[in-house]
C-alpha cells in the first residue's frame, strides 16, 4: 500500500509531460489535407485605353494693367500752392478738395471789380437821370437835338462799361475758384509731385489719380490670334504677384496693328479687386484654337526614380512603359507627351513583366 502511493506521483508527473510534449507538436490542431490551395476567381484588372482628345489650347500673352478711367491733375492759373490734403494712396471722392494755392491776390482782383462795377453803376444811374431832363426840356423845346444824343450816348457807354465791368467780376470769380482744386473723379491718389510752398504753374502736373474700378489689362496680341477674337469675349488672365487667376473678357480691340511687331492691342475688362495695381504684370491665356493629346489617369502611374512608368498590355502579357508627361488635369489625369500612342491599354501598375522591380513598390 505504501509503495502503491510512492509511484503513483511519478506516473502522473509523465502523463502530464506526455502531454505537453503532444500539445506543442500539433497533434491537437486542425490538420490539412496535403496540396495547395485553389486560387479564388477574381474580377477582370481595370483597363484604360488610351484615345485622341481634341481639346482647346491657348497662347500665353504677356500684359500690364491698367486703368481705363485716370487722370493727371493740374493748376489752370499761377499761385503759390498754400495746402495739399492728399498723399500716394490715398481714396479721394468726387469733388474733394485736393490742392489749395494762395488766393489772396485773386481775392484783391475780385474786390477790384466788385468796387469798379458799383462806381459805373453811380455813374450810370446819374446818366439816366441825365437822359430823363434832356428828353423832358428837348420836348419843351428848350434843349437842342445835339444835347440830348449826347446825354443818350453818356448813358450807353456807361451800360457797356457795366457789362464790361460785371464780366471781369465773373472772371475773377471763375479765378479765385481756380485755387482749390477739386478730384474730377472718386479714385485713388497714385503719386503726388509738389509740395505746399512750390509753385503752382498752368499745365504742370501736381497729382495723379485712377479710378480702381476700372482697372483692365492691355497686351499685345499677335495678328493671327487678335484677328479671332470678338468684343465680350471670356479668356483667362493670371497675375503671378498676386498668384490670382481670374477670368476677364475683352473690352476693345484697337482696330489699328503696330507696323513693328504686327500686332493689336487688345484691352481685357477684369473684376474689381483691391489688390490690383496699375502697372502689375499680367499673363493672359489668348485662344489659339485646338490640339489633338493623349492622357492617361495617375492612379495608373508609378515612379521610378525621375522617370514615369506605366503597365501597357502587349502581345504578351504586360509590359513597361517610360512617359514623358506634361500637364496634369483637375480631374486626376495627366497629359502623356511620349511613350503612348492612340489604342494602347494601360493596366495597374502592378501588372508588370515577371522578375522586373516593381514600381509600385517605388523600384527603379
């Protein structure tokens, strides 16, 4: 009985070691039937074929812009300028007083004639009362025909000294208004070429101003382009310092080419934006008709190195292709300058010639 309990310990320590021993061979585990697996069906690989496209194509014309409604302001009479209210960019409206020049002697000139028309006026109502006696006494006859002309004649020539006289007044009225000088325009003060103290003489310029809402672009346009295009016409127009495309639409077309360089100029209406300036460099996109191309999806393409690969399918199987691409479309395709002709199928990537690097998988 005792040697009973001494070994019945040690058999179960082995049938547990039999046991573990069994579980990590496997013999517990699902076993398989020896040979390989059926490969699963699948659907057909997407196939691209590669087709002609007539699409539009454009030529990029160089411009500035410019603004259709500017204006140089000037003084019409000499004076010493007294104020200038306006610097470079500046808004300014429409009859806003931009310059001031001094108007003390415009003021004296108009004092002058204003004195000078109410002594005529003294002079002249005397001659009309003068004119009355003689008239009254030359029908009593008591005063000779003579007399009575001559105080007639008194009385026109001071009527004509008044209107002389109330015309001077208007001229200097019309020149004391000369000294402040209003914007004949609501716009934008660009530069200002004098200061208070200079001075102001006719014709000489003293600020310039544009209106922003009539910036356009003006470009030059060789004839064969120009001579297709119509008034109202929509073209693209990009500005490079602002990285701003936007469309505009011809406004005018100089109906007169430039003998050198056999080409009109073509002005370009454009939406107002506040970060437009007058002078900017413009690059518009003028139609030149049509052009056959070959594109292809990218999700086709793969890199390998710094060329472009894709899988064409040939007589075959699959097989490599090297592109030369140009540029690539919004929607996801690429414009193909060499490596595909009309008809080609592109395949995945992936499809490529057996042993090959695989450039989906970023080989070379």
């Amino acid at each position: 009985m005792n040697r009973t309990r001494t070994w019945l310990p040690a058999l179960g320590a082995v049938l547990l070691l039999l046991l573990l021993v069994a579980w990590m061979a496997g013999l517990f585990d699902q076993r398989l039937a020896p040979g390989l697996d059926q490969p699963t069906a699948a659907g057909p690989e997407p196939v691209y074929t590669v087709e002609l496209e007539e699409v539009p194509v454009s030529e990029p014309v160089a411009g500035s812009v410019e603004a259709k409604q500017a204006t140089m302001i000037s003084s019409r009479i000499m004076s010493r300028i007294q104020k200038i209210h306006v610097r470079a960019g500046d808004q300014v409206s429409e009859g806003q007083v931009l310059v001031e020049l001094e108007r003390s002697d415009l003021d004296a000139r108009v004092a002058r004639a204003s004195d000078q028309i109410a002594a005529i006026r003294a002079r002249l109502t005397e001659a009309e009362r003068n004119l009355q006696r003689a008239l009254e006494l030359q029908g009593r006859g008591l005063l000779s025909m003579a007399d009575r002309d001559a105080a007639q004649a008194n009385r026109d020539s001071l009527q004509a000294e008044l209107q002389s006289a109330e015309q001077a007044l208007a001229e200097s009225r019309a020149a004391l208004g000369y000294a402040s000088i209003l914007s004949p325009i609501a716009g934008r003060v660009v530069d200002r070429f004098a200061e208070p103290g200079d001075t102001a003489a006719p014709g000489s310029r003293l600020i310039s101003l544009y209106n922003p809402l009539s910036l356009r672009v003006e470009a030059q346009v060789r004839e064969q382009l120009a001579l297709a295009l119509v008034i109202g016409q929509p073209v693209p127009v990009s500005l490079p310092a602002l990285d701003l495309d936007i469309e505009g639409a011809i406004e005018e077309i100089v109906p007169a080419a430039e003998p050198g360089s056999r080409s009109f100029q073509v002005k370009i209406r454009l939406p107002y934006d506040e970060r437009l300036l007058p002078g900017m460099y413009a690059r518009v996109a003028v139609p030149a008709g049509s052009e056959q191309r070959l594109y292809v999806p990218t999700a086709l393409l793969a890199q390998a190195g710094q060329l472009w690969v894709v899988s064409v399918a040939g007589p075959e199987g699959p097989e490599r292709r090297f592109l030369r691409l140009g540029r690539e479309l919004p929607d996801g395709r690429a414009e193909v300058v060499s490596g595909l002709a009309p008809g080609d199928r592109v395949l995945p990537c992936h499809l490529l010639e057996p042993g090959g690097s695989n450039p989906c998988d970023g080989g070379s």
